[in-house]
C-alpha cells in the first residue's frame, strides 16, 4: 500500500517538473494544402508525360498556388506562435535563445587574398580569378599521355610475363 503511494506520489512530481510539448505546435500542413500538393503532383506527372502547353501551363500555375498558400500558410503559422508566447511556460525564453544562435550557413567567412582580408568587388573578383585560373588551367597532356603508355607496358609484362621484344611498341594513345 505504501509503495503504490510513494509511486503516484513520484509520478505526480515527475509529471508537474516535466515540459511537455503541446500538439497544437506540431508543423502539419492543413487538408486543403496537402490537397493542392497532391493536385500539382499529378499534374506535373501529366505534363511530363504528354508535353502539351496546357498541361504544363496548369502545372505550372498550380505550383506557383501552391507556393502561394505555403508562404501564407507559413506566416499564419509564426503570427500565431508570436502572438502566443507567454513568459509562464517558457516559450518566450525558447523562442528568444532560438533567434539569437548564430545561424553557421548565413555567415560568410571573409576571403583571403595574397596580401590579407580583400574587400573591394574588384579585389574579390581578382581573388576568385586566381582561384579559377589554378583550379582550371592546362591539362599537363604530355605527361599523361607518358604515363599512360608506361601503364600500359607494365600490363604486358606483368599480366602476360612479355619481354620487351614480343610486347608490341605503343608509341602514342592516338589512333
């Protein structure tokens, strides 16, 4: 009898210290968007599949619709979290300790030329230049060529235990 007390009594401490989350925050689309989601799904597939310009006009207009009602959708949905906070359940806490973490993707690290930090357009665009020009430049053919024929020579003798003269001489990868 007394271990059923002292259990409730731990479940009932346990249950006021917890935070539980509420289902009304939950991020569900409405019935009515997950309609013209699927509309526009198939009407994409229908375009796809007939390439009439009417069908792709639809497709089209469905998805810019639908684009609509999620950006409205979405600024209902952070209206009603704002208007909701309160200082009692900790939300406004949350929500606040959310907003100030620095978001890593938005900040741009700062670009580093021969001579340090560059910040003009022109010094950017001559660092990127640089860059590019090193990352592309010229395929060093010549030498690959060379080595490929090397390649190809050691497969002889290795794979078919050839000498020198019954392996035939490759003297360019062109034919």
């Amino acid at each position: 009898m007394e271990a059923n007390v002292l259990t409730e009594a731990i479940s009932e401490a346990l249950k006021d210290s917890t935070y539980t989350k509420s289902r009304e925050g939950s991020r569900r689309l409405p019935a009515d968007i997950r309609q013209r989601i699927v509309e526009k799904r198939n009407a994409r597939k229908r375009a796809r599949t007939t390439m009439c310009p009417r069908d792709v006009h639809t497709a089209n207009r469905l998805a810019k619709d639908l684009k609509i009602a999620l950006d409205e959708h979405r600024r209902t949905m952070w209206r009603d979290r704002i208007l909701s906070l309160s200082t009692e359940d900790l939300s406004l806490w949350k929500i606040s300790k959310n907003l100030k973490k620095k978001n890593i993707a938005s900040v741009s690290r700062p670009l580093h030329g021969p001579g340090g930090v560059v910040y003009t357009a022109a010094e950017r665009a001559e660092v990127h230049a640089e860059h590019l020009a090193g990352v592309f430049g010229g395929n060093p053919s010549g030498d690959l060529r060379r080595r490929g024929l090397r390649c190809t020579q050691n497969i002889w003798r290795v794979c078919l235990g050839a000498t020198r003269a019954v392996m035939p001489q490759v003297t360019s990868c062109r034919k």
